[in-house]
C-alpha cells in the first residue's frame, strides 16, 4: 500500500518527540508497567536528513531529549517523518497493522515490546 | 502386501517433522524410510483444491518473521506467498456492544486495553525468563507448573473484559481452556514464538504470511526426493528395540533399521506398544500430554463484502462456537472467505453437533459479525481435528499442570535406539510448522552423532 504523507521538519519532530517524552513521564500506567525498563533509543526519520534523536529511558523514566545521536543504542527506531510524528503526537495508534509496518525497529524483542507498551498507554491517554 | 524392509533409519509420520528428518538423513547418504498412518503427507497440514479451484487450508497455513526454518523451505521451493490481508478495522465483539479496533490489541475500551497491555508485558518479560529447550531448570518452575493460566488471569487487577480477552487468546493460541495449562507452559509457548506480541497479531507476527497453493505444499516438496521411501497407509503399531536396532512393526509389514525417530505427537506416541516397554517417566509424560482442540471452518461468499464496511475480516469475540476469524481470501481470487476457529472447549462442544447444526451456528456467529450479507454464503467447509485419528486435535500437543516441571525432561530425551521430533519437541516456535521443521532437523542431526558415536555403518556404506 503506498501512502503519501507530508514531510515533518526536524524541528517539529523534536517537538513532538518532547512532548511524548512528558507524556510518557506522567502516564502513569507507563510509570508502573515499565518501571524497571532501561533503554537508550536512537530515533531517526528516513526522509529527514538532520532529524536523528537520542532518547533515553532509565528505571522508567525518560530522560530529557538529546538532539543527535549519542552512545551505543540498545534500540534503533527509523520511520517516515509523518508516521513518527503521529506517534509522538499520540494521534495514531502505534501497533495498527500500519504502523507496525511503517515502523522499523532494530533491537531485542523485549525493548521493542516496551516501546511499544509505552506509545500505547499514550495514545490510548492511560 | 505385506515385507519386511531395512533402512538405517526408519521415520514414523510423514509430517513436516518426520519429512524435514528423512530429507535431512538422506542429504547425509542415510537410507531412511517413513512410515505414515493416513493416505497422504503433510500431517497438520492439509491443503484441498476444490473443483473451482479455490484452495481451502484445512490445517496450518501462517507463517511469520523469525521462522527462519520454513521461510528458508518455501524459498528453497520456490513456493509462492501473499500477505495476509489486514487492512480495515478488526472487531471486537464484547459485552453486547461491537468495537472497531486496529492491531493486535482491542482499543475500543482504553482502560481494557491498558490492562491487556500489561498483561502482554507481564507475560512476555516473564516468558523471557524461561530456557524453552530446559523450561524445568527455571528456578519457581515447580510454583509456575502447579498455577493454571486461568489462576494467573484471575488474580490479576484487571477489568473483566480483559480478563475475558485473554481467555480468548488462549483459547486461540494453545487452543485450550486457561484452566487446563499451567502458567509455565504458556510462557514456556510464548518464549519459543519470541513473544506474546509476535504471536497474536499480523503484521510482524506469526499470521502475517502464507502460500499461494497451500502450506500442505512444503510438506509434498519434502517427499518428492524421498520418492517411494515414504509409505503411505502404514500406521506403526509396534516398536520392539535392542541396543542397535528397532523393529517397527506397520500395517504394511516390519521394518529393520538402526535408529527410529518417532515424528508424531506425544500422546499418539504414547498409543504405540514398545517392547520392551518405554521407561515409566517417558510414558508417565505421554499419559500427561493433550492435543489442542480446534474445529476450522471455512466460510465462502462470492465477494469479501466485508471489506466494504473497512473490516479487516479478523474478529475476536466472546460469546459463540466462533470466536475467532480471519479473511482467508486468495489476492488472486474473486470469492471473499472467512475462517473460523472453534477452539478449546466450544470446539469439543461442536464436534458433537450435527453438520446441519453446527453449520447454522457458525452463520448465526458471522452474521452478528458482519452482518445479514454473511447468512448467504456459497460454499462452507470444515475439519474437526478433534476427530481426526491421526492427529486427535490441532494445532499443539501439550502438557498438563505439573508435568513440565516433573517429567520435562524425557520429552526429547531419545530411549535406546529412539528419537522424537514433532513440532511439540521444538524449542523455538513450538506448535507451529517452523518447528515442526526444526525439530526434525534436530532429530535427525541427533541420529547422525548417535551413529556414528556407536560406529554403525549405514545402509549406503555397506
């Protein structure tokens, strides 16, 4: 299936990424259900040059976002700029059969779960 | 007509277990030969081609990412495949009201399904913590084995849908009742799919492929070099073995070999007089093995018309005989096909209904599904795996409360000059048809060492 979806500048992207890092840090079914996970994330948009972040999540809480990728990441995330700012947004829910696609991962299975819980508690407002 | 046969190795079950062995023994110059009780190959998997060319998948039928084993086979085949399709919004059908929801999990309530998430995570991190090839050796094995599923579910804080839900997805998975496994079997399942998420959903999850012609097709690419090494109709009724030999004995004769791997599931294993006997902890584990229970049906119209509402075709729900569906629709065809699972114990309960009556049933579920356009189809088939003699259920053999932790060890273990394989014994994607291969892979790499750590020459050799 071929979508066309506009370009998200990577101002607006860190935006959203901020915004989704609050939002994880006062959900608090994210709080409990992850309170133990430790990740560091680098998150990239494939059609975005400059648009490349380092997010970091110990003991269940994120950390403020790094613009940049910086150390040895446990998890890569790469996406579209659109599909990334509808999950950061909260607007798209992050496990349809669409995004689970759209979105590619590298990493263990376990983190990628957890990224996955957490954009989820988030866009269902939990 | 009834002889007497040699082979190195003699293999019982022509299924994706047994075949994967034979074709890896004969790869090796071993002189293998398969026995196989039913009049066809492929085991659970059964692939029918109807006068209209529609191909109804009786049996297995998904593959997905990480079944590195039967990907590998159905390139090496040259197998064609599509994708599952998935597009539209799934339904779920709870409480009397009907939620759209996409993914593999039900969003329609968001407290629901914030609860099944936790659930997911809670599962998962603690399957993770099991050793599939050793789940006994995991340190509260014995606590995990003497707790039901149903037990954990119902302990935990969350609402009643979601609890229901899970009890569904087991019904799906296993297919059985939460009640009738312990909580180390399941994570032990999970574990060996990577996962809860990498099993229930589509997309990046195990239902996401599947063969154009039918998965049965792996299964007939396996025996064709086999050529007449595979006898068909040759249900094994007798083992006697010595140190270095077996004799099966067979409904087409006997046949001499130096090694046996038995291919079938543990409690059909378990159905087959050994002389002299199997050691008590072998059989006392086959006495606590049980197959899954699962009635498949296949439901044809003359269009996917559901699509025109934007549903995917994949339904969870919680009352009926069918609780789950799929669309089950050829890209290449113009007909729209619903499958339907009948699992756990609404399956035992529609096998002993009539056709006309369970027929009836399955539409009466459907059209609360889709609607009054699913009342009308043009064509319906189905299996009871329950009734099948070969298989006695579908899609899994497992194990009751308590015996992984006691008698786990004897399920791979071979006895003398015996083997097992069969997708129960794989430690990775167990009860799906990439371990099916794999364990037979394992078997018959087993049997290689075993050879020639006793010296025997083979068939080929002499």
């Amino acid at each position: 299936m071929s979508v066309e979806r506009e370009t998200i500048g990577a101002a607006e992207l860190e935006e959203a990424l901020r915004e989704y890092v609050d939002k994880a840090n006062a959900s608090p079914r994210a709080r409990k259900t992850l309170a133990t996970w430790s990740c560091r994330l680098h998150i990239a948009a494939t059609d975005v040059e400059d648009a490349a972040f380092t997010y970091v999540v110990e003991q269940g809480a994120s950390q403020p976002l790094v613009v940049g990728l910086e150390g040895v990441p446990d998890l890569v995330v790469r996406g579209h700029s659109f599909d990334l700012a509808e999950i950061f947004w909260g607007d798209a829910n992050p496990v349809s059969n669409y995004m689970q696609g759209a979105i590619k991962t590298q990493g263990r299975a376990d983190d990628v779960m957890r990224l996955d819980a957490m954009a989820m508690f988030i866009f269902l407002g939990q | 007509m009834v002889e007497d046969t040699r082979a190195d190795v003699v293999v019982v079950g022509a299924g994706l277990a047994g075949l994967s062995a034979a074709r890896s023994l004969l790869d090796a110059g071993v002189e293998v030969l398969v026995l196989e009780a039913r009049d066809r190959v492929g085991g659970r998997t059964h692939s029918v081609e109807e006068a209209d060319g529609l191909v109804i998948e009786y049996g297995g039928q998904w593959l997905g990412p990480t079944q590195d084993r039967v990907l590998g086979l159905v390139e090496e085949l040259g197998l064609g495949t599509f994708t599952q399709y998935s597009d539209g919004d799934n339904l779920q059908l709870t409480d009397g009201a009907r939620l759209r929801y996409q993914g593999a999990i039900p969003t329609g309530d968001p407290v629901q399904a914030a609860d099944l998430i936790d659930a997911m995570v809670e599962l998962t991190l603690t399957c993770m913590e099991i050793d599939p090839a050793r789940p006994w050796d995991h340190p509260l094995a014995a606590v995990l084995d003497s707790t039901t599923l149903e037990t954990w579910i119902s302990a935990q804080p969350y609402s009643d849908g979601a609890k229901q839900w899970v009890r569904t997805l087991s019904r799906a998975v296993f297919p059985a009742e939460p009640g009738e496994i312990s909580l180390l079997h399941a994570l032990f399942y999970f574990r060996s799919g990577g996962g809860v998420e990498k099993m229930i959903g589509t997309i990046n999850s195990a239902q996401e492929t599947r063969i154009s012609l039918g998965a049965q097709h792996l299964s007939h690419g396996l025996a064709l070099p086999l050529g007449d090494r595979v006898r068909l109709n040759c249900p094994v009724t007798r083992i006697d073995r010595s140190h270095d030999d077996v004799v099966v004995h067979h409904d087409g004769g006997t046949t001499t070999a130096r090694r046996a791997i038995v291919a079938i599931p543990p409690v059909l294993a378990g159905r087959i007089r050994y002389s002299p006997p199997m050691p008590g902890v072998r059989d006392q584990l086959t006495q606590r093995s049980f197959m899954g229970s699962v009635l498949k049906v296949h439901v044809v119209y003359a269009r996917p018309f559901w699509r025109d509402a934007g549903l995917s075709g994949h339904v969870t729900a919680d009352t009926g005989l069918v609780q789950i569906t799929f669309d089950q629709s050829h890209p290449d065809r113009t007909e729209g096909v619903l499958v339907g699972f009948i699992d756990s114990h609404l399956g035992r309960t529609a096998s002993q209904m009539s056709e006309p009556d369970r027929r009836a049933a399955v539409l009466e579920d459907l059209v609360r599904m889709f609607g009054d356009e699913a009342a009308n189809p043009i064509g319906y088939y189905e299996r009871s795996w329950i009734d099948e003699e070969w298989s006695r259920g579908c899609y899994v053999g497992m194990m009751t409360p308590g015996t992984w932790s006691t008698l786990g060890h004897a399920l791979r273990e071979p006895v003398g000059p015996i083997h097992w394989a069969g997708t129960e014994t794989a430690v990775i994607w167990n009860g799906y048809m990439d371990g099916a291969i794999r364990s037979g892979e394992d078997a018959a790499a087993a049997v290689l060492v075993d050879l020639a750590a006793h010296g025997l020459r083979t068939e080929a050799a002499r």
